[in-house]
C-alpha cells in the first residue's frame, strides 16, 4: 500500500533530522576530558584516551575499569581492585559529567554501587594534568 506524500516527506525530514545530530553527539562525547584527577592530597583518578579508568591512592591502584560516554553521560565499569564493586548488578554505574574550571564533576543517573556514588559525587575532581 502507498504511504501518504506527507508521511512520506515527514519521514525524510525525521531521518534528515537525526542524521544532523548524530555529528553532535559524538562532539560531544569527544569532548570528554582524558587525563588525571586529583581529589585531595592522596586519591587521584585517570581516564586514558582508551576508555580505561584508574583510582589511586598513596600510589596504589584501589580500582581498574572502563568507561564509555554518551554526550554528556559516562558509563563507569568495575573491573579489578580492592574498592571496585565487583558483584552482579554492582558493576557498573551512569553519571551526567560536567566539566569547568579544570574540575570534573559527577552526577548519579543510576547507579547501584553506594561507594562509587559518594566517591563520585561528594568529591571534587581537579585535573592535575
């Protein structure tokens, strides 16, 4: 059966629509700023250009995981160490990221892990380099 020409031409114009903001949210992912982070005198955390994440403390590794962004969300993934959450369910956590005057912030979207949420979220991450 063929489609009406107005619903025709409002599908192009939808496809068109999220074909120009697919760039966007890309931009914006990109934007995530890799490096490290200080949060007091001995915890630090590292985001490499890979999707790799690191929290130190006193020279110690105390968690290894993954990241992915999505516009302005970060997905964090416990992999190794003494405070990653390790059980089914815990592993992973969103936040809304937020980036200014050299300092990353964090916001909970969902996440299960009560640690990383106010490790996260209560502390204030100032870029060291």
């Amino acid at each position: 059966m063929p489609r009406h020409p107005r619903a025709l031409r409002n599908s192009v114009a939808l496809k068109l629509a999220i074909g120009a903001l697919l760039p966007l949210s890309v931009a914006l992912a990109a934007d995530f700023p890799v490096g490290s982070y200080a949060a007091g005198q001995d915890v630090s955390m590292v985001f490499t250009g890979d999707g790799q994440f690191h929290v130190i403390q006193d020279k110690a590794t105390k968690v290894s995981g993954t990241y992915t962004v999505k516009g302005d969300h970060v997905e964090l993934t416990d992999k190794e160490g003494p405070w990653a959450c390790n059980k089914e369910g815990l592993r992973s956590g969103t936040y809304q990221w937020h980036f200014a005057n050299s300092t990353l912030s964090f916001s909970k979207v969902s996440d299960s892990c009560e640690d990383r949420v106010g490790s996260l979220t209560r502390s204030v991450w100032k870029q060291t380099k």
